[in-house]
C-alpha cells in the first residue's frame, strides 16, 4: 500500500496530564517538504483521525499502535487486508466492531481514505489518575472519618453481593481484601489471562482497598466504603502506571460478554487519558457506552488536570477520557479538610473540570473525598518503594499508603454505587429489576450537598457538577426506589425527607440532577420515565423535550455549561487543550456573547436561545492550535486543526 503525497506541516501538540509524577504526552515537532500540496477542506478523510494520530501521518516514520472502528459487518474484512500486507492484529474490541493494531504512517492514510473505516484512534498510553500530596493548607485528611463523611459512620451494610471490575494496575492480596478477590486477570503481557494476584505499581491495591478493605489490618480504622464487595480485578497498568487503551477497551469487552458469570455490576476506572477527539469516536467512551447498555454501571475519574502547575490558576475543560463518556458517573475529588463535617468542604483544586474538549459536556456529576485518603498498601511496589513518607503503619503488621486524586474519590464513590445497589435489592429480594446507571446517577446528584467556594458563593457547576457526594442520602432513596413500578407512575415510596446530617449538621438535599447541560428539577425523577433505562444515553434529548417529557420552556435558563453563575472576562488563555483562569472570554462564535455595554460579562447561551446556539463543536474551525501554544478562542480563519499555517 502506498500512501499519497501530504502537504508540508508544522504541528506541535502537546498534552500533559497533571498527574504525580507528571506524564506529558508531546508530539515532536515535525516537518516535511511540500510535496503537491492538497488544501484540508478536500481532505474529508482526515476527520477519521483523532488528533494524535493526524499529527503522527505528518512525516511521521516508524509504525505506532492504533484502535480501529469499522462499519458493521466489515471487521473481518478489513482485519484480513490488513493481514496480506503482513500486519498482525493484536486484539478485536467487538463491542465497538474495532481492532488495534500497530501500523505505518502511510498505512493510516490508506485506511482513513476507505469507506469500511469509520474512525482511527490513537491506542493512547493511560495511567493512574492518583497523585501524591494533600490539599494547600497541607492538612492530612484522617481516613478513619471517611465513613463518617459519608455518613456511614452507623450503616449496616457492606456491598455484600456487589461485584466491581477494578480495571487498573492489579491488586496485591492483602488481608484487607481477604477472600473476596473473586478472580485476577493480566493484560499487561499483551494477552489475557488468569493470573495470580499482584500489584507491582501498588494504585490498584490501594484503589480496592478504599472500595473494599475491611480494614482488618488496621483495628477497622482504614475501613472502606462497601468491605463486602466482590473484586474481579484486570491489570491493565505496568510497574510504571501506565498502559495502553486497547488494553482498557478489552478488559471491559470481557466484563460485559461475562459480567452474570464473574457477577459483576459495576465498574471501577480510575485511570485515563487526554481527550483526543469527540466522545461518539473515542473508543473508551464507546467501551463504556456498550457496558452501560448491557446493564452495568461505570464509575470514571474525572482527571488530575484542574490546576496549572506553574501558575496555580485554575483551568477548565481538563476532563480525561473516559471521564468524558456521557453514561459514565465521572467523578471530581473534593478536600474534606481532615473533619467529618461537611460546611468545610471545597473541590480539590487539581480536581479536572469541564467542559469535556471536543463536545462540551457538562462533567463532573459529581465530587466525593479524594484527599490524603489511607487504604492499604502494595509491600515492593512502585509506590510503595518510591514514597515512603506515605506509608501509614496499621495497628498490626498491615501497612497502608495515604494518596490522594481523583482515582481515591472515583474509588469511594464506586464504593458507595455498591453500597445502593445492595440496598435496593435488598429492598424485596429477587422481586425488582436493578437500578440502572442512569438511575444511580440521579440519586447521587439528587442527594448531593451544595459545595462552597468562598465564604457567600457555591462551587460552579463545571466544578463541583450536581454537588458533593452524600452516601446516607442516597441510600435513603435507594431503599425508596420501586424499579418495578411502571413507566410513567411514581417509583419513590416513601418520598424520604431531603435533609441528612452528618456531624451535628443538618444539610439540604440540592434536589437537582445535571441532564446533559440542563439543570433540571429533582422532582422528575419521582417518577420512572423512560429515561432512567439502560438504553438512554445520559444528557440527550428528544426534539423540544428532554427525554422524560420536561419541555425546554421548564428548563431555559438554566444551561450548565454555560450557566450564569460563572463570570468570564478577559481573554486568558494556558495550554494546549485545557484553559486556564475564572476570567475567559470562549468568543462569540461559538459558546456565548459578550456585551459591549458590560466588557467584564459574558451572557452564556442567549445568542439565540438554548435550542439555537451551538454549543459543542470544541474541535471546530473556531480554534486555531498550535499558536505559541496557546489556544485562540472563538477565531474562524479555516485553520487546519492541529497545524499552523
């Protein structure tokens, strides 16, 4: 296969996941003669590739491993031309009708220019979205209280029955995790396979433990959320922390062809990625949208990449895949300061906020603890070897490490989706369909606590999403829930009141679910509407109506993303994919308007009203890349995207 001639580039891309250690994923810069140059607008093929592997077909040399999605019915074929030209097809993802495969640069073009392609993407390095160190203040977080944060501090119950794939760097078989390892695959290796539990990066470990440990090692003190939960654990991150997506996209293709056999509800992601191109082509996204579908629950981490390391400035639209996947339950860290009260509460600054890039998605749903938190460790792991100061001595031979990230708060609020889910079955045995994702989702945001910013205002919803995880409330509604009830009657009996108190304090219900972009009353989800199904993607509507019948009149207003109760201002700009600073202008092309009359306002949403404006496209022609790495917000000049002309 031969590739045809390219025009002459010069891209420089760079995506840095602010994780600890920092992993910074950087295109080099490239450049090649100009050989028969072809404007980009009669390059359609191009929208084929995701934004890494555009800039890697620009001179690049070498082979580089690549996801591909076909059309239906077209796997077979086009795995077996691939084959001819001598390429070996390193897995099948079945549940998005894709492959990866390791492939020359001309080769991708080849591919991109055939009908049966539907998108090639990157298969991307991920890694632990942990990270090391406490809040600004420096304060350690006792894991002991996180129970009581939680409100959990007296509940019963433990997740028994409760199955949860934890895709990550393995688990290491610590008393904590005492006989409910229910099995242990290894993908590290390149293929899948039954293996003996280990953890040589040691995220893993401590992950389970925050969802399952009984804290046996520890007199109970480091318990976790739900210590009767089954763990099916997948490795899928090497010594390093980090991995490929393919790997990813495989293990969770096992869960769903087997989540009855391994008895599996939900699943754990605390590792990711950067955004590389919409979520309708991102093949982690589309892995989580097929696990939702069959019946499972996806709990992601929303990334690491909420603070500039050099500035401290805060940024937005830093969510990493997955944490992009619309059916996903992303999760954002809160600091909880250390106390089990929940008026101290404030969102972790380096916790990612949204927009999601590319498709503006309102991300987080929410925000749970995820600071300084104590689990048990992996004794010779990475971690555990590396950083020393943070091992936590048990009260007896048991040893614990105290990390911090959104992966922690991913992990407690997988452990609290376990937690109601059991109280929902529990509620008539064997008599009533499970909560769905969709379902689980509102009741999380519904019982969420308002989050503080400062001593008069609330966290925005880019920040904080539908507010600050509240465990005791949500079981409240779980044990309420009828999933028998029919479509259209009320499924909550008894309605229960929408106060919880946690250390001495009564706290408001926010009585809110984010559906999409939209902010819509609590009230809707009183009833069982089509909406909370398996088979509704979370945040689409229907014409003029959100799914369950709520006319956009209802909800106008009260856009999320673009919502009123975030001031931007000037044209501050950081970074390659994620902006920095409270005061950015997006341009008024695109995402809102600014007033003249008003310089320092920015009305979101109102430019032609909601069902007009166009609010997605991040990836459009409206930004030019690549601009002394900045990004130019809101310019239409038919810039190639990722290039510099």
């Amino acid at each position: 296969m031969r590739a045809r001639s390219i025009p002459g580039r010069r891209i420089a891309l760079t995506r840095a996941v602010n994780t600890l250690p920092t992993f910074v994923f950087t295109a080099a810069v490239i450049t090649v003669a100009a050989v028969s140059p072809v404007p980009a607008d009669a390059q359609p093929w191009r929208a084929k590739l995701d934004l890494a592997v555009a800039a890697s077909t620009v001179g690049g040399s070498g082979s580089q491993p690549v996801i591909v999605r076909v059309a239906p019915g077209a796997r077979t074929a086009v795995m077996d031309l691939l084959r001819s030209g001598g390429y070996r097809i390193k897995a099948e993802h079945a549940s998005i009708d894709g492959f990866s495969v390791d492939v020359s640069a001309a080769t991708v073009l080849e591919l991109a220019r055939n009908p049966n392609i539907l998108s090639i993407s990157s298969d991307a390095v991920v890694t632990a979205t942990g990270r090391f160190g406490g809040g600004p203040d420096g304060r350690d977080g006792d894991a002991s209280l996180l129970r009581a944060t939680l409100g959990l501090d007296d509940y019963p119950r433990k997740g028994t029955g409760v199955g949860v794939a934890l895709i990550d760097s393995g688990v290491d078989p610590a008393a904590d995790l005492g006989g409910r390892i229910a099995a242990f695959y290894d993908l590290s290796g390149g293929s899948l396979r039954l293996a003996t539990p280990y953890d040589d990066y040691g995220h893993g470990t401590h992950v389970a433990g925050l969802i399952a440990g009984n804290g046996v090692l520890s007199g109970r003190q480091y318990e976790g959320v739900a210590p009767g939960v089954r763990v099916t654990v997948f490795k899928v991150l090497d010594a390093s922390g980090q991995g490929r997506t393919s790997d990813v996209v495989r293990a969770i293709d096992f869960v769903v062809r087997n989540h009855q056999r391994l008895g599996v509800d939900v699943i754990n992601l605390s590792v990711g990625h950067p955004i590389y191109e919409p979520a309708a082509t991102d093949p982690l996204v589309q892995a989580i949208e097929q696990a939702t579908r069959a019946g499972l629950v996806v709990v992601a981490a929303a990334g690491n990449c909420g603070i500039n390391p050099t500035t401290g400035e805060p940024g937005y639209a830093g969510i990493t895949s997955p944490g992009n996947a619309p059916s996903a339950i992303t999760v954002g860290a809160l600091l909880t300061q250390g106390t089990a009260s929940r008026s101290d509460d404030a969102v972790a600054p380096f916790s990612s906020r949204g927009p999601t890039w590319y498709d503006a998605y309102a991300k987080p749903d929410i925000v749970a603890p995820g600071d300084r938190l104590v689990a048990v460790g992996a004794p010779g792991s990475t971690l555990y070897q590396s950083y020393p100061t943070l091992r936590v001595a048990g009260t007896g031979p048991g040893v614990y490490l105290r990390l911090s990230g959104t992966s922690m708060a991913t992990a407690v609020t997988t452990g609290v989706v376990a937690l109601l889910i059991e109280a929902n079955r529990n509620r008539e045995p064997g008599m009533q369909p499970s909560l769905t994702a969709n379902a689980l989702k509102a009741m999380l945001q519904y019982s969420a606590f308002r989050v503080p910013d400062g001593p008069t205002g609330d966290a925005d919803r880019l920040t904080a999403g539908g507010g600050a995880l509240n465990a005791a409330g949500a079981l409240d509604l779980s044990q309420a829930v009828d999933t028998d009830a029919p479509t259209g009657a009320p499924w909550v009996l008894p309605n229960p009141t929408p106060v919880t108190t946690i250390a001495g304090e009564p706290l408001e219900w926010s009585q809110n679910i984010v559906w999409g972009v939209w902010q819509v009353p609590g009230s809707v989800f009183y009833t069982n509407e089509p909406c909370w199904g398996s088979n509704i993607v979370w945040g689409v509507s229907d014409g003029a109506n959100i799914v369950w019948g709520v006319s956009d009149p209802l909800v106008s207003g009260t856009n999320i993303v673009w919502g009123v109760n975030i001031v931007w201002g000037v044209n501050i700009v950081w970074g390659v994919n994620i902006v920095w600073g409270v005061n950015i202008v997006w341009g008024v092309n695109m995402l809102g308007v600014s007033d003249p009359a008003h310089p320092d306002q920015v009305t979101w949403g109102q430019a032609a009203g909601p069902a007009n404006t166009v609010w997605g496209d991040l990836g459009a022609a409206n930004i030019v890349w690549g601009v002394s790495r900045n990004i130019v917000w809101g310019v239409n000049d038919g810039a190639y995207l990722g290039g510099v002309r």
